[in-house]
C-alpha cells in the first residue's frame, strides 16, 4: 500500500483536529505505518523521529513492549466495566499509586476520558463544593492570560488563546483573567524568579477584590504548553498556594501536559512544595496509549459531597468509559517503568544535553529566547531580536519548520512561530542531535528574508 492511496481515502471521509482542511490540497499527510521507539513510519518506509512524542503524550516509546504486555494481560480478562457500583483491580491499583506519588493531601481519584474533561470535573466539583458548603454565591474562576485548559466549552472559558477561543465567546462562561507570569516578558537583566514574583501582585489583587465570588484559581504549572511554550518560576506557585489559603479559594493544578515528568520533577508542583486542592492529569497518564483522565482531590472536598442521597450533594457527573480497565493498565505499565529504571535521573542527562544541544541558537538573529523547563525546551522565532517582535503571524513561518522537519525524517509542529522539543524519554543523545540539528536548518531556511 502507498501513501497516495491512504491518504486519497483519509480526505474522503476524514474531518482532521486542529487543521484547516483545505492546506491539504498542498501539504500531504502522513500516514503512519506502524512505531517503534522514537519512531514512526510511513507505509513508504519512511521514518520520522516524534519529537513531540504525539502531542505530548507518548513518554516511553511507541508500542513499548512492557506497556504492551500489560495491556495484553488486562484484555484477557477484562476490557471494560461500568464504575457506578462496580469496581476492578486495575483502577484500585491505579488510584492507590496515584495518591501516593501525587503531591500530600490528595486522596481522591475521579476519572474521565481526557484532558479537557478532567478540567471539566475540576471547574464543577469546586462551585458544587462551595454550593454544598452553604456559598451559592461562588461563581467564578480566576485563570490566567495566555493560558489554555482544553477544548470542552467549560475548559475553553478557562483559557485564553485567542485562537482557539475567540469564535466560541457567545458560547463561554465569563471568568478573570489575570496577566501571566510568562518570563519572557521580563526585563532585562531580571531574573525569571523575580519577574514571577513581581507580576504575582495581579494574582493577589484579584483575589483581594473578588474571593467572595471566586471558587477556584486554575493554573498550568510552570510551562503554558499550548500557549506557546511560555515559563514561569516555581515561586509564583508558592505564592499563589498561601494567596488561596489567604482568601478561602480553591487551586486547581492543570497538570495535564506537565505531569509524569516532563518540567523534571515527576509533577510541576513539586519544584514549589505545595499540594494544590484538585489535580487534572491525562496524556503522560497512561504513556500515550489510551484515553484516561484523572481528577485528585483532597478529602475535604470529598467530605462536602458525602451525606445521606435525600440531601442531594452527590457529584452526578460520568463518562461511559470512566477508569477503563485497559487505560488503567497501561498507566500502571508507565508507572512500573517510572518506579525501576529511575526514569527523572535519566532525564536530567537528557535535557542537559538538549540544552547544550541547542546552546547555539542563542545566538541566532532570529530567536528571540531558547527557554526549557525539564525534558520541554522550546525556541522563540522573531522577526526582530532587539526588540522581540513576533513574525506576523500569516506568514506561517513555523509551517516551513514543520515541512522541513518531514522532509529530513524529524516531526516538528511548531506553536504559531515557536519550535519546541517534547520527546519521549527513551530518546538518545545522538537522536537528540539529529532533531536539534534539523530544527535549526528549519529555523534558518524559515527565517530568510527571501523565503
């Protein structure tokens, strides 16, 4: 079978995310074959490094053998079951592990289907909370600029990427916004620590003025990945954990595509000492296999929705596929290799060498910063260094990054004009190598004046 013939068939039938269908007139797609490893390959044969690890997902490898063996066993015995009223192993399992190697204090596991789900259950079990608790009149949420939590219309009003958020406004909850701690804004000579410290004064301004109407403040710990791979310190957490203990308010800790991982620490809260109210996991969760989200919480807000059925407290909200016995046992599969091959210690080699790797581009007239956070660096691409101005954006320069990245074997989907590396962990310093040194010629041939 050819590429042509599956791709014929694909735009036949197919509505693809995230895509506007009709740049497929002349950018093909890539049907993939079959994975192994870092690897994907086409049915021409050939093969694509996934230094995205699949939007984020993908920590230990496609189709890794002890991720597979385990998901065989569980098929063999059950592939599904409701969870209302019933229960299974796998998910026990999976919920006892999580409690433990989450921050303290979350003891609770709700599951759902996906990020943005997760988020769902997280915005609603905090106003029922503050509902069941006797303040009806808290409503809101405070989030921050340039942050995005999914794409259900709850998780959508909680962001604030334009793009993916403008055309549903009609459609979303109103909630406060407050500007960032994105470090890329500092001044010069400021240290990231202090910028996050100084731009958290909004955050408590906020908080000052509408705790009384507020049920929870939801933030993306450390790194905004979908908005543009933007960073901030650790102690902007820190504060903002006091600052809700201060002002009676909850903290969500969107965790999603931070988690298991990827900023260095196994979660992004960790690096500030602090255990939020809720946790939202999925991607890393099961290691990219399947669908599965969890929500932790604390037992305090479990307690405000335990009580007798006629006073009618219960969290009614389900998925069909709610703690899959399959999802399950595939994040138990991550999890064992988490815990015996010392996964974070290896990764502190990796991403040191993605760093020296991509030193270089520092220098170049057209980045503006090469920031990283863990095993997630990403570079800035500019029209103008001195001043950090943006390419405009119709100009698509991080598609031409994505198209040369095809053409020389590497998967790279920029964010607008930044290129980023999100690898699985079992990537080698020498692929580590081959993917910087194909990212930078995209970035030199996109950046041309004349291209």
């Amino acid at each position: 079978m050819k590429n042509s013939d599956l791709i014929q068939r694909d735009l036949s039938v197919l509505w693809h995310p995230c895509t506007q269908m009709k740049d497929h007139e002349w950018l093909p797609l890539v049907p993939i074959k079959r994975g192994e490893g870092v690897w994907l390959e086409d049915f021409e044969g050939r093969r694509y490094l996934d230094a995205i690890s699949s939007w984020w997902v993908n920590l230990f490898g496609h189709c890794n053998p002890r991720i597979n063996a385990k998901i065989k066993q569980q098929l063999d015995s059950l592939e599904h079951v409701i969870l209302a009223g019933f229960s299974h192993e796998a998910v026990i399992e999976l919920s006892e592990k999580l409690v433990a190697i989450t921050p303290p204090g979350l003891n609770r596991c709700f599951y759902a289907d996906n990020g943005s789900s997760a988020i769902e259950v997280a915005l609603k079990m905090s106003f029922h909370y503050w509902r069941n608790r006797g303040r009806p009149g808290k409503t809101k949420f405070i989030t921050l600029s340039n942050s995005y939590h999914g794409e259900t219309l709850g998780a959508l009003a909680a962001g604030d990427v334009a793009l993916y958020k403008e055309t549903y406004q009609p459609l979303l909850m109103d909630v406060i916004t407050v500007p960032s701690p994105d470090c890329y804004q500092r001044e010069n000579g400021e240290s990231c620590a202090t910028y996050s410290e100084r731009m958290f004064q909004h955050m408590r301004d906020a908080l000052q003025d509408h705790a009384d109407e507020v049920c929870a403040v939801l933030v993306e710990p450390l790194v905004q990945c979908a908005g543009s791979m933007r960073m901030y310190d650790p102690v902007y957490l820190k504060l903002l954990r006091d600052a809700c203990d201060e002002f009676g308010v909850h903290l969500i800790a969107d965790e999603i595509a931070v988690g298991f991982g990827r900023t260095g620490t196994l979660f992004g809260c960790e690096q500030a000492s602090i255990s939020p109210d809720f946790m939202c996991l999925s991607k890393g969760l099961t290691a990219g296999y399947l669908p599965l989200s969890a929500t932790l919480v604390t037992d305090e807000i479990y307690s405000a929705f335990y009580a007798d059925y006629q006073n009618l407290t219960a969290f009614l909200h389900s998925h069909s596929f709610t703690g899959n016995p399959l999802g399950c046992a595939a994040a138990l599969a991550s999890l064992a290799i988490f815990e015996q091959d010392d996964v974070l210690v290896q990764n502190l080699h990796l991403a040191q060498h993605m760093a020296r790797a991509a030193a270089p581009l520092r220098d170049h007239p057209h980045v503006g910063e090469v920031r990283q956070t863990g095993m997630i660096l990403a570079i800035e691409l500019v029209q103008d260094k001195p001043g950090k101005t943006p390419f405009p954006w119709q100009e698509r320069r991080g598609l031409s990054v994505y198209q040369h990245g095809l053409q020389n074997g590497v998967l790279l989907r920029p964010l607008g004009n930044v290129v980023y590396f999100m690898p699985p962990y079992i990537i080698t310093p020498e692929q580590i190598d081959l993917m910087v040194s194909v990212a930078t010629r995209g970035i030199d041939l996109a950046t041309k004046p004349e291209r």
